[in-house]
C-alpha cells in the first residue's frame, strides 16, 4: 500500500517531531489480525505524530495473500486503505475459503468501488507494489508476519507478539523526544 492513505508531506519546521512505523503484513495471517490490537493502542497514543504505514509481505502458504495484498492496494488509491485492512484482517479465516470473492465483498462493505477492486485484481496493476514491499522486507531480513521496522531497528512479531508494543513505544519515546 502506498505506506499511508493521506498524502505524503515533507514536515515543516513547526510540526511536531514524528516517527515511522512499518509494519509488514500479511492479510491471511492470524497473528496480524491479532497485532491491530496494538496499532490501534499506538494509533491512540501517538496520534499523528507515529505514522503506521503498511508493508505487505505475503506468505506462500496462504493462497490469497498475495490477492489480498493487490486488493488492499486499491482500497488505498480509494482512500479506504486501514478500514479495508482491518476488515480483510477480521475475517481471516474466511478468506483461506472464499479467496477473491471474499476480497471483493469486504470492498463493498467498506463502501469501495468494488468492480474496481475486482478489475485490479485481474489486470495486476498492484503487482509491481506489493513486490516491492515484499522484496524490501527481504531486504532488511523480514522472514515472517507481523514484523516492525522502527528507528531502523526490526522486531519480529511473527513468533510472539509479546513485549513488543512495549519496544515500540520505548523506541518512538526517544525518537519523538519524549524519553
């Protein structure tokens, strides 16, 4: 995804210090259905001042992550991008049967142009995107969802989700001065 749906910007000299946090996902994958927990608690602390961006990162043993992937894609060019995520995310399970239709009807649901979604699901015109995603992870030895990047520091959430939240807070702490 486009790492956010708003607009990028440079930052002013009178905004407020902020930090990135990248979050490789997989949209078939339990244990980040199970991190939005977190986001949204580090959505809730930070505000604006922690910008979440999404990196996909699909997995080969899930059949339609990659689908998923393209699909979240076009739901942010729709501005819809975290609503669909989220949505995608919260039906995990039922993705691993319905594939493409399932992708199709959560962009409905979430009020996409859901023929679009489908259309760019056929022509593929995310695929070079979510590649990049994919390969940059790789990159910086991304083997496994959820992982975090932050600070230029990586913390694999694909084992165990625990203490994590609390390392990504101590690392944004410092970056955004507030140590």
């Amino acid at each position: 995804m486009s790492p956010t749906d708003a607009p990028a910007g440079a930052t002013s000299p009178a905004s407020p210090p902020s930090a990135v946090l990248d979050v490789w996902c997989e949209l078939q994958c339990p244990d980040c259905r199970a991190a939005l927990d977190d986001l949204h608690a580090l959505r809730a602390r930070y505000g604006d001042a922690l910008e979440i961006r999404l990196r996909h990162f699909p997995l080969a043993k899930h059949q339609h992550a990659y689908a998923a992937a393209q699909a979240a894609e076009e739901a942010a060019v729709q501005g819809r991008g975290w609503p669909y995520v989220e949505a995608v995310l919260a039906r995990v399970a039922e993705l691993a049967e319905r594939g493409n239709d399932l992708l199709v009807e959560v962009a409905r649901e979430v009020g996409l142009d859901a023929d679009e979604v489908d259309t760019a699901l056929i022509d593929g015109r995310h695929l070079l995107a979510v590649d990049a995603d994919q390969a940059e992870g790789q990159a910086i030895g991304v083997t496994g969802t959820p992982t975090y990047e932050i600070g230029g520091q990586r913390l694999d959430g694909g084992k165990s989700q625990e203490g994590l939240r609390e390392r990504i807070v101590e690392i944004a702490d410092g970056l955004l001065g507030r140590g």
